[in-house]
C-alpha cells in the first residue's frame, strides 16, 4: 500500500492516470497537419462547417437559425437552420463561449480546427466504459489505446478535420455505453441518457440512423433468444419514447422518425414489445393452452397489420419510400446506374481490401478472436457487440466513408482478445493460505524434486507476451506513419519534396481563392465543379452555382452540361445563370490527380441524365472504347468547354518541345486553343487553378464564335492552273 490507499484504491487512480494518457495521446497524435503545415481547416464539408459557426458565434443562435445564406446555390440560395446538423457548429460555439467567459481570448477558427482530436479523447473514454461493460477494465484500457491511435479513425479526426464526425463517433459509442448499462440494469435512468445522447447525434450526423436501426435489431434478437425481461422493456420503451420525440426537435430531421422506411424497425420493435409484455402478463392469468393460441393468434395478427399498415402508407406517400442511398448500401452498382451523383463521390466507393489492413492492421486478426469469446458468454450485451461487427462489417465492405463505423467495434473486440490472453499469461497465482504451507519435510522434499510445470514458468510466458510486445509496437509504429503520411495533409495545402529532400508547399488553391476574393466584385458569380463551392464561399466570399450539398441534382446536371457542351452552348447556360467566372482545377503540370478532367466523365453521366440530347457519354469515348486527350480524342472531348480551359496554353510551358500530361500519362496536341467565349483571367503558380472571365454579349447579337473571328485576314486559295489551260490561254 503506497501514498495512503488501499490496493483497490491505487488500481482505480492507475487505471485513472492511463486513461489520461490514452486521451493525450489520442489528441496528441492528431497535430501533425498543424505542426507540419498550419492551423487551417482542412477538406471541403469543414468549410461550410466553419462558415456557419463563425456566423452562429458573430450573430447569435437565432439568426444562425433563420439564415438564409444567398451566396449558395444561385440563384436558389439555401435555407441554413432547416437543411444543417447544428450539432458540430453548436458544440464549438458552446466551447468558444465558454472559453471567453472565462477569460481565455481564443478565435473560433481554433476552436473548429482542435475540436475533433478533443473529441478524439472523449471517444477513447467512451470505448473504455463500453468494453469494461462487456469484460472488465483491463479490456478497456486496451480498446482505448487501440481508438485513440487507429488510423480508421484518425482518418476523420485531425486537427482541421471540423466535420460532423469529428463528435459523432464519441457519441454514437456513448449512447452504446448508456444503452448497455439499460439493458443490464434495467434502469430508466440510463435509457432516458442514451436517449438524450442519441438527440445529440442526431443533430450532429446523419449516420445516427445507424444508432435507431442496431439498438432495435438488439432487442428483436433478443426477443427471439427468449430473452425478454423487463429490464428489456423498460430500457427500450423509455429509449425509443424519448429519443424519438427529442429527435423530432432537431429541424432537418422533422417528422422523419414517424414518416420514413429508415425509422420502422424502431417503431416496429416498440409495438412488438408492447405485445410481448402483454402476453407475459396474459401468461400468469391464463393456462399454457389457451396462452399459446392468444400469443399465435396476437403474433400473426400483428405483422399481418403490421406489414399491410407499412406498405398501405409507402403506396399512398404518407411514409416516404427508401432512398438511393440506401439502396446504394444493397447494391453497390445502383448508384452508378440510377444516381450519379452519389456514385461520383469518392467515399461512397466500395472498400478496397487492402483499407482494411491499412486502417486496421493488427486488429484485423484481433477482430474475429473477440468476437468468439463474445460467443463463450453471449450475454445481452455480447449480442450486442455480434450484432455491431456483423453490420458494421457488411456496410464498411460497401463503402469507403463507413470504415469509420466499423473501427470502434474492431477497437473493443481486439481488447477483448487480446486482454483475455494476457490474462492468462501476465496473471500472478493467487497467494497460498499460511495454513496450507504446513507440510512435512518428505512432502517438501518431494515437491523440490517435482519440476514446475505450467504457464507459470517464466519462460513460457515470455515466449507468448514477447512476440505480442513486438507486434503492438510495430501497429504502434503503423498508425504513427499513416497518421503522419497519409491522414495529414489538408487538401487546400499540398507538399512535394525538393532534390534536396526539404518540403515544397504547393498554395494554389488559396492563391486562386484569394485573388477571386480581391478582384472579383463582392457580386460575383462564380460557376465550378460542385467539389468546390464550400471552399469558394469560405475563402474567397463569393456566389457559387453548386456546392458539395449537392441537394439539387438538375442544378448540378446544369454545371456539367456547361462543361461538357462546345463553347457556343456554353456560353448560353453561363449567361442564363449571370456567370462572371468559371474556375477550374487542372493538374497536367504537376501531377495533381485530383483534377476536374479526371472527374469529367462524372460530369458528363449526370448532365446526360438531365439533358440526354444535348450530352452523351459515348460521343467522349474514341472507336475503340478509349477515353483520351491526346490527338486522338474525339472532336466533341477537343471542343468541350472543359478541356479548353484546361489545355489552354499548355503547351507553351515546354517551349515547343511536345506537351505531355503528367497525370494521365500521354502527351497532348501542340495545337494551339482557340477560346471565344471566355478570356483567361488567372492562373495560379503551379496551374492548378485557372480562372476565366466571360465575355459580355456580342453588341450586334452575333455568336461569341463568330464575333471573335471577326477581322482576322482570311488565307486566300491558291489555285494550280493545269497546263492544258495555260496553254489555252497562252494561244
């Protein structure tokens, strides 16, 4: 016994002190973009994100509420309080009003950029008391080291990542704590604070759906288990009643709970364990037989009304049908076929097998050996943690974003593994009671005689935790260089290294944002591709046609039919909509792969779903099936406002030598690009970024084509006279 306390008092201030390393740890790791760049906001989404906190924070809640933003979506304009999750921006301007009341000058540009490796730590807690509740503290220790440094989960928490993820993770693992603890105590308490936890995610991420679709799949299996008690029904009746009604409160989700196919299961499972009570109840007033016949009957009559009730009010439109979203989760090809624009995002790809290992590594074998040990118990809590990795397994197979879902069930499933080995080879033998050490001296010569046997021979043990020791440095060493490598550079920001070895930033992006926002009038109309609008509207102050809401599908379709038509057609859509500027993103020059010509067939799928006469895919594509931007691409690629505007002048930067496109890997056409509707207004250092001006409409109403060849000296045709018509003419 140390400083005073008893040995259980010094376990629990231990395991205290660890926790707070694991929460600095876990923040800690999450700094390498600000050390190695700047605090700067990182991505597309946090933009916006951080564009209405600001708001929120400069104006008030109320008018964050009612903002009716007009340099979105022109010339729609969007409604901001009934189209957001207000969670995130409420959450940082909770923290930034608290921190100046109390003295602590800090800009709310800070508070957005450290606001997801803070909540990284909270989540490394809330994975500690979920696991504890499944096998003890020790587990949880573990699963908080392994969530507060795997990259499945960095990947959408450092420092400048301010997207609604950033605290929806802690939530979403916290109102699994809550709701375990329910379960087990049968407590009204706990259920009423995941219910409220659950209120808080849904206003911070839509994936909150994920929450109210798993915790009433938990009770049905239950259910099924015949494992109905009434600490089921408490916790899940006060659950769902709260939750739901708190949920409603929260703007853009509304009605939703009670009008949408993604929230039946939960009110589908309410109803079902009303029925299940009730017959508990009827089961102590009536015989077997005649129970029996009432709970069939009761049974089939209530999915009967059930279904018949579902589909009866999908039909008539009172309860909106499933999403493409949703669809997209069932069949990974329905997006591409149906809605492209959800295809066309890179994170709602299907998951390469080699992510798992680089997000997951040493938990990858971890995982499934949780998993079984959770079978050797399977209490209601271990049905739990089943029922969450098969899901959370299944819709991280289908796409990219939700790897995030699945890293805090593999986190607390490989704490469980691998705590219940080191249990058996780090636990000390209880001590042997004084009285049972009385033996005579043959029975202690015996015993001296006998060798040891067992895992308690010290080196049976090292031969086990060495190799273990090993390899948790080695995932430790793993997260720390995809941390550092590959999870930390803002994508505003780029870095190359010089022949020297010393970092090279490439600023393009912001150079371009900063000159539209210095030259262009406060007015100005600017169209790109949808990617770009929250970043144009967050740096440079200026109107977009499209952002990445990406909530109107003919509005986005309209964009890419400006690119992808000729000029002429053009120039008609930009003028319709009063568009003063295009900009566009190329990287031919350095390398950047990430360019609109790498996107373009994307634009060309959606606007041919809106304008299929006027835009078709194939006319993009050679005889031979080839996408190509060489001499051989087809005359409407050559003639597309895009490739125009990319290739413009792209051939002078290799002084007469052949131009060749380092990111598709093929040289380009050498002839020079003629533009008459537009006029190259900037282009940034590296090229990234080229900004054009439209011209004002021709004064005589002519075509911006013909206006401007007007003047220019035609060649004359020189025309060989055959020599029997010389000699006609000679005699």
């Amino acid at each position: 016994m140390a400083l005073g306390l008893t040995s259980s008092s010094e376990t629990v201030w231990l395991r205290v002190v660890i926790l707070s390393l694991v929460g600095i740890l876990a923040f800690s790791s999450r700094l390498f973009s600000v050390i190695r760049f700047e605090s700067v906001i990182h991505e597309f989404d946090p933009w916006f994100n951080y564009r209405t906190t600001r708001a929120l924070v400069e104006k008030g809640f109320y008018d964050f509420w009612n903002w009716y933003d007009q340099l979105a979506w022109y010339p729609l304009g969007r409604v901001v309080g009934g189209t957001v999750y207000p969670g995130i921006m409420v959450t940082a301007g909770f923290i930034h009003y608290v921190l100046t009341s109390l003295n602590f000058p800090i800009d709310i540009r800070e508070v957005c950029v450290f606001l997801a490796p803070l909540f990284s730590a909270f989540t490394a807690v809330a994975t500690y008391l979920l696991t504890s509740e499944m096998k003890d503290p020790s587990a949880g220790l573990l699963a908080a080291i392994f969530m507060g440094i795997a990259p499945g989960y960095i990947s959408r928490s450092v420092a400048g990542s301010y997207d609604n993820e950033g605290i929806a993770i802690f939530l979403l693992m916290f109102t699994f704590y809550l709701w375990i603890k329910a379960v087990k105590l049968g407590s009204a308490f706990y259920a009423g604070w995941a219910a409220l936890f659950y209120f808080y995610m849904v206003s911070a991420w839509g994936g909150y759906v994920f929450i109210i679709n798993l915790i009433p799949l938990h009770v049905f299996v239950l259910l099924l288990m015949g494992r109905y008690s009434n600490r089921l029904y408490v916790s899940y009746s006060a659950f769902y009643i709260i939750g739901t009604i708190a949920s409603m409160q929260v703007p853009f989700v509304g009605f939703q709970p009670t009008h949408t196919n993604d929230h039946m299961a939960a009110l589908g499972i309410f109803g079902l364990i009303q029925i299940v009570a009730f017959a508990e109840f009827l089961r102590s007033h009536l015989s077997a037989g005649q129970f029996k016949t009432v709970f069939n009957f009761a049974i089939v009559l209530f999915f009967a009304l059930g279904f018949g009730a579902l589909v009866g009010l999908t039909v008539s439109g009172k309860i909106a049908p499933w999403t493409g979203r949703f669809y997209s989760l069932w069949d990974t090809n329905y997006a591409k076929k149906h809605i492209p624009i959800i295809a066309s995002v890179s994170e709602h790809q299907p998951t390469p097998w080699p992510s798992f290992f680089f997000d997951l590594q040493l938990l990858i074998p971890l995982f499934p050996a949780g998993i079984y040990f959770c079978f050797q118990t399977l209490k209601d809590e271990h049905v739990f943690v089943i029922l969450y990795a098969v899901t959370a397994s299944y819709f991280a197979g289908v796409m990219v974003r939700l790897m995030l879902t699945l890293t805090p069930i593999v986190c607390v499933c490989g704490g469980i593994s691998l705590s219940k080995v080191l249990d058996i080879y780090l636990a000390i033998p209880d001590e042997v009671p004084a009285a049972a050490t009385e033996t005579t001296e043959k029975e202690k010569k015996k015993s001296a005689e006998k060798p040891k046997q067992g895992i308690w021979q010290m080196d049976t043990r090292l031969l086990v935790v060495t190799p273990i020791y090993i390899i948790l440095v080695l995932y430790q060493l793993h997260c720390t260089w995809v941390t550092s490598n590959a999870y930390s550079s803002p994508s505003i920001v780029l870095a190359t290294r010089n022949q020297d070895g010393s970092q090279h930033i490439i600023d393009d992006f912001r150079e371009a944002y900063y000159w539209l926002r210095q030259n262009t009038p406060d007015d100005a109309k600017i169209l790109s591709w949808w990617d770009y609008g929250y970043q144009i509207t967050g740096m440079a102050n200026r109107t977009v046609l499209v952002d990445n809401n990406t909530w109107n599908n003919t509005h986005i379709a309209t964009v890419g039919k400006a690119m992808a038509c000729s000029e002429d057609v053009s120039y008609e859509v930009m003028r319709r909509h009063d568009v003063d500027y295009v900009l566009v993103i190329f990287g031919a020059a350095i390398g950047y792969s990430g360019d609109d010509i790498n996107k373009f067939l994307w634009m060309i799928r959606i606007g041919e779903g809106v304008y299929p006469k006027e835009i078709s895919e194939r006319a993009f594509f050679t005889g031979r099936g080839e996408y190509r931007i060489d001499d051989e691409a087809t005359t409407t690629m050559k003639e597309s406002l895009l490739y125009k505007m990319s290739y413009y002048r792209f051939a002078e930067l290799f002084g007469g030598q052949q131009p060749y496109d380092r990111v598709r890997g093929s040289a380009v056409s050498k002839k020079p690009i003629k533009l008459s509707v537009i006029e190259e207004a900037y282009t940034t250092e590296n090229m990234i970024v080229r900004i054009y001006a439209v011209k004002k409409p021709d004064n005589i109403g002519r075509s911006m084509s013909s206006a401007s060849t007007f003047g220019q000296k035609r060649k004359r045709r020189s025309r060989r006279r055959s020599s029997s018509s010389r000699r006609r003419t000679s005699e």
